[in-house]
C-alpha cells in the first residue's frame, strides 16, 4: 500500500520539494497524526456511496482519508500554491476535485449541483482555518445546503461554545445559532503535536448533525437573531438591560414590560440563561414591537 501524504516524513519531503512554506494568515496547520485523521473520517459515519465537501485540503492529508471512505469528494483551497502540490499527491484518487477559491465566495450549491447526485448522502469533513471557522460554519448553516451534516476540527474554546448548554459559562450568541440549524456534539480533543506547523491553541473535533426543522419555529428569522445578539450584548447586564440598551426604545418600556410579564420570562434573569425555545417566544412577542 501506498505510504500515508501525512506522515511526518513525507508531509517534509513533500513541502521540501515544492519548496512550500506556511501562510499563518492562511490558517496553515497541516495534520501529521494517521490516528486523529482516521477519528475524524470515522466521525463522518461515511458509506461507500458517500460525497464530501472538504474546506482547505493543505497537501491532502485529510484528504486522502476521505477520498478512501467516501464515493466522491470536492475541495475547496484558497491558496494557489498548494494546486501543484495537490496535483501529485492525490494523483491515486481521480474522484477527488480541487476547487480554487475562497469557500466564503463560493456558490457551494452550484458546486454540489454540479458534483454530486441529487439525494446522494453529502457531509462537509475539515481541519478549518482557524481564522475563519465562525464564517465559515455560519455559512454552511445559513446557505441550507442538502447536507446530512459537518465534522470539523476547531479551535477548542470555539467547539465549546458551538456545544454549549444554557447557563454555561460558553453559552453565547453563537452557541444558538448553531444549535438553531443543528445538534453539536465534541467527538474529540486534540493536542498542538499532531499539526506541523503547531498552533498555539488546543483543538477539538466536533460534529454537527443538521436537524430537519430549526430548533424553533419563528415568524422572523433574522429578528429572532437580533434579539439574541441584544440579549447577549453584555454578558453581567440582566435580559431587560440589554434588551433596553440595545434593541427598545425608551417609549416602549411598558410595553417590554407587559410582553415579558405575558410570555413568563423574568427581566432579571440574564440572556445566557434563555434556552432556544425562549428566545424563540420573547422574538415573536417582540416582533409588532420593533418592527
Ligand atoms: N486539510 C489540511 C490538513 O488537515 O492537513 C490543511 C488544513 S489547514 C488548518 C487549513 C487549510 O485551509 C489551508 O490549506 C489553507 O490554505 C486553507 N484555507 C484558508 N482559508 C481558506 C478559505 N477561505 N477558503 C478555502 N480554503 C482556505
């Protein structure tokens, strides 16, 4: 069998002969551990019949792995340099397709419309940029793409959030609007010794299974986030100071009053408290308030 692209000696033969050196702008972490990429394949729960989308290839270690579990698989790679190198390594695997482009300006629909079968079993699979996980994550939530889920490699402190339950110190604005499109579970945690070059962070592995309907049903969506980010907007403040510093008028004081008395929501309690399903109901009981 073929030696591994990710082994250490040959991800250094192979930067060595291209003469390839890392963009830290770039987020360029590249994976050297066989075990943690097998985990990371695994936690995709591919079939043979599989497509993946993968978000920044490097020289493909990640790559191969998925390319060997799966039916087809497309990447998208920002940095030019690395096409070449991306040429010769994954020669073996004719069912992969590099992608240059930066994924925030991609088209991902017109790309799987492209690729993949219609109903074919699609999941994303990554070792993201740490620079841009947050955007990118968002992106792939938000452009509702037929796919059945994501498994990524994040920074740790990001992956806690993402997870996070009510009440928890890492619950935040952006641990709901994960967890409004999909459940999120940390599969596992990785030390800074298995990339070269080492990042300065630890990361995790995580798993995002898209739900068939948002966590919560709203009248408007882009409200509902509105008043989340409000609630959020000064962790120590309480739910009634951010929502009048942020989001009510001073006129509509009594009104704010009487909507929360009326939906049973404490105005002392803090935003990081309010479960998905009470956010849902405080944004449709602000709605006729706001807008
Ligand atoms: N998958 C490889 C591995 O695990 O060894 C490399 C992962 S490295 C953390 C991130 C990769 O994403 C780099 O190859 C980088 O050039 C690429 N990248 C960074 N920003 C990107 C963007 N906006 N769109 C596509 N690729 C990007």
């Amino acid at each position: 069998m073929r030696k591994d692209i990710s082994t250490p000696q040959s991800t250094k033969a192979i930067l060595e002969k291209h003469g390839f050196t890392f963009k830290k702008s770039l987020g360029q972490n590249f994976l050297i551990d066989r075990n943690i990429l097998n985990n990371i394949v695994n936690a995709a729960d591919l079939t043979e019949d599989s497509g993946v989308i993968e978000i920044g290839p490097g020289i493909g270690a990640l790559t191969e792995f998925i390319a060997r579990a799966s039916k087809k698989a497309v990447a998208f790679e920002i940095d030019q340099r690395l096409l070449p190198i991306l040429e010769e390594t994954l020669a073996p695997y004719p069912h992969v397709e590099i992608i240059h482009s930066d994924v925030l300006k991609a088209n991902i629909h017109a790309v799987i419309k492209e690729h993949f079968e219609e109903g074919q079993d699609l999941m994303v699979v990554a070792n993201l940029p740490y620079y841009v996980t947050t955007p990118i994550i968002m992106k792939l939530l938000q452009d509702k793409l037929p796919i059945r889920g994501i498994v990524c490699m994040i920074q740790k402190e990001v992956a806690d959030r993402l997870a996070a339950s009510p009440g928890t110190k890492d619950y935040n604005s952006l641990s709901i609007a994960i967890q409004y499109y999909a459940t999120a579970e940390t599969m596992i945690k990785v030390p800074k010794t298995v990339f070269v070059p080492a990042p300065n962070v630890d990361s995790s592995v995580i798993k995002l299974t898209l739900r068939k309907e948002p966590a919560v049903e709203v009248k408007d969506e882009e409200f509902f986030f509105e008043v989340v980010r409000a609630s959020f907007a000064q962790r120590r403040k309480t739910l009634w100071n951010n929502l009048t510093s942020k989001l009510v008028t001073k006129d509509k004081k009594e009104e704010l009053q009487a909507i929360l008395e009326e939906i049973e929501i404490d105005p002392k309690r803090r935003g990081e408290t309010l479960t998905i399903q009470e956010f849902g109901k405080l944004a449709d009981a602000l709605l006729p308030l706001i807008k």
